[in-house]
C-alpha cells in the first residue's frame, strides 16, 4: 500500500530533496521519485531540504512591515557641573521611558572633570530627549544618524516563518516514522532547524531593540580655567617648587658621592703631614742671659 504524507507531496522547485541517510532503500520501501511527487511505501527514506526564504519585496508596504529605523545621536557639551548634568540625562531617559546605559566619569589636566554619558529612550521620544540634553550646556559638536534595516529585517523575519513550516513538516514526518534510524535522521533535522530558529529570533529580538529604543551618547566637559590651560595655577607652582627643592638635593647628594674618594685622599695627605711634621726636633729655647748678651 502506497502511503502519502501530507505535506511531502510538493511541486518541483518549491523544495530539493536529499537523502536522510547514506542506505539506499529496500524493496519494502518501494519509493518512486518523480520531478513532481515524492510517494513511498512504509518508513520514510528521504527528508525535505528546509524551503529556501520566500522572495519579499524589499517595499515595507508589500510584507505590511513598517519601516524600521535605527536612531542614533553623538552629542558633546559644555556644562560646569558635569555630576550634576549625569544626574539630569539620568532623569531625561526616565522621564521618556528610557534608561541610563552607561556612565564613564575622569578628571584631566587641571582636575578638570570630563563625562561620557549613554542614555537609550523610545524612538519616538528621540527628538524630545535629544533638545533636553542639549538645554543642559553649551553644544559644542551634534551629530545624528538614521540607519535603515527594513530589508534585514523581511528577509530575517521571512527566514523565521520559512524554518517554521519546516519544523512543523519535520514533526509530521517524526509522527509516522517508525524505525530508529529513520527516528534519529529526522530529529537530527529538526535540531537543525530549531538551533536556526533560534539564531533568528535572537537576531530578531537585538534589532527590536536598537530600533524600539534609540541611543544618545552625550560627552560632558568643564570649561577652562581663567587664562585658559596654561593659566597660573598656584598648586602646580608649589609643587614645582618642592620638585626644585628636592632635585637640588639630589644634586648635591650625587656631587659629594662623587668627589667622597678625593675628598679621602686628601684627609689621608693632610694627616700624613701632620705627623711628619710633628717628629721634627724642636729648637731648644736659648737662654734669657746668652740672648742678652748676644745683643
């Protein structure tokens, strides 16, 4: 009795065929292939490739997808209290019903303090989000970006329902399989499929994400000192000072270990004369009577 099952009788071109496994079939398995049909008697022998992606226009009007855009911006400003300015974008992204995604506070030259700010708010609240923050400073560089992955996102959205009709084509076959190396082929193939599915609907999912909810990088910097960088600076002079002080120090320290084996030599010379002159014999004193009357 020759048996059909449902969806494997399928036209030629909508689907290639390749065998489940290495063993050719029996006679029992009497399998008549055709460009048009596939029909067998008894266990299937062969499994459907997975359909490749139906063709979508790339138009969002002929797949009924909304255009999708991702929105990002890069601001940089300058505020004169830059843990004040991190606090209020922090209240900016909740206020919108967004969030703060990533703060990075460092001081510079002359303590001066410097903010890197990500904040993430729904699409729709972009353009709103993006005039408070600029109200918080001086603007100093902006820069907007709109990228479009309506078309990534058909193909990948068209991908995801072609591998789900596979699935379900596969546990149709695995509900009728009845040997166990038929049993393994086809759960080999629906592992396949799930672990695409998978990948898809993570891919999937990141893009909602970037597109449901916009990023707007904002850099926060303190304005210059009075004078500019090079302005005086009463610390950096002291500390200047006490440098000075310290390698002059230094100097005289390297200067003594230097001349320390003339300085000994010359201390071992001055002895030696000393006592050399002290063992020459001393003039007796003459007499007060032979000096006078030498006179």
């Amino acid at each position: 009795m020759i048996l059909c099952i449902g969806m494997v009788v399928v036209t030629a071109g909508c689907m290639s065929l390749y065998p489940a496994s290495s063993v050719p079939p029996t006679s029992s398995q009497d399998i008549r292939l055709s460009e048009s049909k596939m029909t067998y008697a008894g266990t299937a022998a062969y499994v459907p490739v997975p359909a490749a992606a139906p063709d979508f226009p790339a138009s969002p009007g002929g797949t009924g997808i909304d255009t999708k855009i991702i929105k990002t911006a890069s601001l940089s400003l300058e505020v004169k209290d830059v843990p004040g300015s991190v606090a209020a974008l922090k209240t900016i992204a909740t206020d919108k019903g967004g969030y703060l995604s990533s703060t990075n506070m460092q001081k510079g030259y002359n303590d001066r303090l410097s903010a890197t700010v990500i904040i993430r708010v729904p699409a729709a609240e972009f353009d709103n989000a993006l005039t408070s923050a600029k109200a918080l400073g001086t603007v100093k560089s902006i820069s907007t970006q709109g990228e479009d992955v309506t078309e990534n996102y058909v193909d990948l959205t068209a991908q995801k329902a072609s591998y789900q009709n596979q699935l379900a084509q596969y546990n149709e076959i695995m509900k009728k399989s009845e040997k166990v190396e038929d049993i393994i082929k086809v759960q080999e193939q629906i592992d396949r499929v799930q672990t695409e599915l998978n990948r898809l609907d993570g891919r999937l999912k990141y893009l909602d994400s970037r597109i449901d909810l916009s990023t707007i990088t904002v850099n926060l910097q303190e304005p210059e000192p009075v004078g500019g960088d090079t302005g005086h600076n009463f610390v950096a002079t002291i500390n200047e000072g006490i440098a000075g002080f310290l390698g002059m120090i230094d100097a005289i320290i390297i200067l003594i270990f230097t001349l320390l084996p003339l300085i000994i030599i010359g201390v071992i010379v001055y002895g030696i004369y000393r006592w050399r002159k002290g063992k020459k014999p001393v003039a007796a004193p003459i007499p007060a009577a032979e000096a006078a009357e030498k006179k």
